[in-house]
C-alpha cells in the first residue's frame, strides 16, 4: 500500500495574516520560523520520495502465467547474467528472461543496486534458495593486495572455511563500514598509520557461486596490523598534510579465525 499525503491549499488571506503575525515578533524570531517551515516541507518532500522509491519494487511479479518472487538470493550479487530477446512489461516495470538451465529466472533494472533484482518463478523458489545458501556450491577466495600499477593483487582459494564465521565477518563489514549517509555512524573506530602493501597487504575475502550467477560483496577491505584483524573504515589521505588508516577492529574472535586462515594459506 503507498502511502500518500495529500495537501490542501490554504486561502491565501490566511497565509498574509501567518506571514504578517511572524514578521510583527521580530527578525530572530521570523528567520526561526520561516528556517523551520521550509525544513518540515523539504522532510515531507524527502518522504514521500523514499516512500515511492520503495514502492517501485514489488517483491512478487505475474509473467504468462508465473509467479515469480524476490530474495532467494539473500545479500549475494547477481553476475555475469546472459537473457533471452523477449522483453515483458507488467505496469511500469521491464522484465527479461535469464538465460538458466536450472531455474526460471526473471530481472529486471530496478531497486537500490547496478545489478537490479532477481526473481525466481515461485515453484522453484525454495530450492533456488536453499541452493544458494549451501557452501558447497560456492568457492572461497582471499584477495591479497590492492591493484597497483607495479604489481596484482594475488587470489587465493581458501580450501576450508567455516561457512557461519564468513557470513558472520560479512555481517560485521556491513553493519560496520563508512556510510557517507551516517547510517553506521556509531562504529566505533580508531586511526593508524597507513599499512604497509608489503607488511600488511589489503585483504578481501568473497565467495562466487560454481555456476557463475552470483557473488558475495566485494567492497569490504581488511588489514591485519599488530596481530589484530581490522575493518577498513577509510583511508584518509587528507590532501597529502596526513595519511592514515580509520579502521574498526574485528572482534577478537571472529579475527583470530581469518588471521590463522590466512596463516594456514599462506604457509
């Protein structure tokens, strides 16, 4: 259901008298309740943006016949997807058919990410997810080094990794990371020297489905300084006055896993 808010115009005698009653309390006064008049309709506008913006994905689409549903790929990223020629319209919304020999699949451009959303013809859609959340149909990897114009970064497969602490350090990156928006506002972090590339290479570990159509975020970035494992917040370079690393630290836990991983790869 979207929810509208519905405005009703004043008469405009009414609005002369409001402006003449702020104006008559003095210049501090009108400038405050002029300033808060102006915000509370730019947050009135905002909101009904948001609320029509979330309106716009719908989390089951009808094609021919089918029933096709949303989230049965939980925070992975659709990849490399290939489609058939037709294209359906259902409302205002494009669909195209995804070229899959296991699932009836069905994307279309839309939501909060490049890669759009995903659905799966409700029949097959426990088993598109329950596939989908089993690790043995994923390989692992660690991403040693950033891309620099004098060497790569080397990939790793990591052989054995307990499936519950990779989502669970994925988890923490998410809720953890800088948000120019402030939504992790409160993490809590501290700032270093820039790691050494050599001493202290970038890490990222990921997953990739063995099909190919998915993959787990790529964009959190991890050192290990000082024996602990440390989120990358940012790195601030600061016009070239101050370099340093603003970094969350892992719990010590979860850490102590990924740095004897890394041991164990790299022995």
């Amino acid at each position: 259901m979207v929810n509208k808010v519905r405005f009703i115009e004043p008469d405009s005698h009414i609005i002369k008298k409001f402006v003449k009653n702020i104006f008559q309390r003095g210049p501090i006064y009108s400038v405050k309740i002029l300033f808060s008049t102006v915000l509370c309709a730019l947050l009135l506008t905002l909101n009904s943006c948001v609320i029509d913006s979330n309106a716009i994905v719908p989390k089951t689409v009808t094609i021919d016949g089918v029933k096709y549903r949303d989230g049965f790929y939980g925070n992975l990223w659709p990849n490399n997807l290939t489609y058939q020629d037709d294209l359906y319209e259902v409302k205002v919304w494009k669909f195209r058919r995804v070229d899959c020999d296991k699932f009836d699949w069905v994307h279309s451009a839309i939501g909060d990410t490049a890669s759009g959303v995903l659905y799966c013809a409700e029949n097959q859609w426990e088993q598109a997810r329950g596939y989908y959340s089993n690790s043995d149909n994923f390989v692992f990897y660690c991403k040693i080094g950033a891309q620099y114009n004098d060497r790569d970064p080397v990939i790793e497969i990591i052989a054995d990794i307990d499936f519950q602490k990779f989502n669970q350090l994925l988890d923490f990156a998410d809720k953890n990371s800088y948000n120019p928006f402030g939504s992790n506002k409160n993490a809590k972090t501290r700032h270093l020297p820039i790691p050494d590339r050599d001493e202290s290479p970038e890490l990222v570990f990921y997953c990739e489905s063995n099909d190919g159509f998915f993959t787990s975020y790529k964009g959190s970035k991890f050192h290990i300084m000082d024996g602990n494992l440390l989120l990358v917040f940012f790195y601030d370079y600061s016009h070239g006055e101050y370099e340093e690393l603003v970094a969350v630290d892992v719990p010590d836990e979860l850490g102590e896993y990924f740095i004897g991983l890394l041991a164990r790869m790299t022995s």
